[in-house]
C-alpha cells in the first residue's frame, strides 16, 4: 500500500517499469540503507532462464541481486519461504519489502520503492 503513489507516478511518467528502474537505480542510498534482490532459481525454470538478461540490466545499473539456485540451496529457499519460481525478493536491511514472481514487477516494485525512499 505504502508504493500506491509511487507506482502510479511511475505509470503515467514511464513506459517501461524496467528501463526506468534501471535509469533511477543511481538514486539508491549506498550509505543510509542496504538494498537488494533475491532472486529465486532454478536452471530448470523456464522463465527464470528467460528472466537472466533483465536481472543483468538492472546488475549493470547497480542493484545488488543475490542469485539463489534452489536445487543447490534449499535450506535457503525454505528460510524464504520460497514455494514457486522464479521469486524475487526485494530487502532493505535484511528485512523483506516486497515479493513477485515477474522481472517485469520486479522493476517496477524497484522504482516505486526508489520514489518512496526519494519522497
């Protein structure tokens, strides 16, 4: 409820939630706050092998994402409560903000929170 504002802002001014994440992504604060993305894996998803490049985008911008391989990591996936993939999992201060199962809202969440910290 808190990003409401900051996803419609970002609605009406972009076209793509993942070019203007990648875009604003210099806004995170380095220093106040640790911000990152879980993401969620398997070299058997389908979509989470479609989802590689876009992740590499927004790496390349500056968001820190911590790849987890479920099969090789399942203490991690179960301490995540991870039931399906790919999720991605967006922490501040090692405290969960925010879930989905879509890079593209995944960008999306990604620039709402940038407003919400920059509001």
């Amino acid at each position: 409820m808190k990003y409401l504002i900051a996803i419609l802002a970002m609605i009406v001014l972009a076209g793509s939630p993942l070019a203007v994440a990648a875009e604003r992504t210099d806004a995170l604060p380095s220093q106040d706050t640790s911000v990152h993305v879980m993401a969620f894996t398997a070299k058997w998803c389908e979509q989470c092998q479609k989802d590689k490049a876009e992740l590499q985008k927004l790496r390349e911008q500056g968001v820190e994402i911590i790849e987890v391989d479920v099969d090789r990591d399942p203490v991690m996936a179960g301490r995540y409560n991870v039931t399906r993939l790919p999720t991605y999992i967006v922490e501040e201060n090692g405290v969960e903000v925010e879930r989905t199962g879509s890079v593209s809202v995944l960008g999306t969440i990604l620039i709402a929170f940038l407003f919400w910290l920059i509001l």
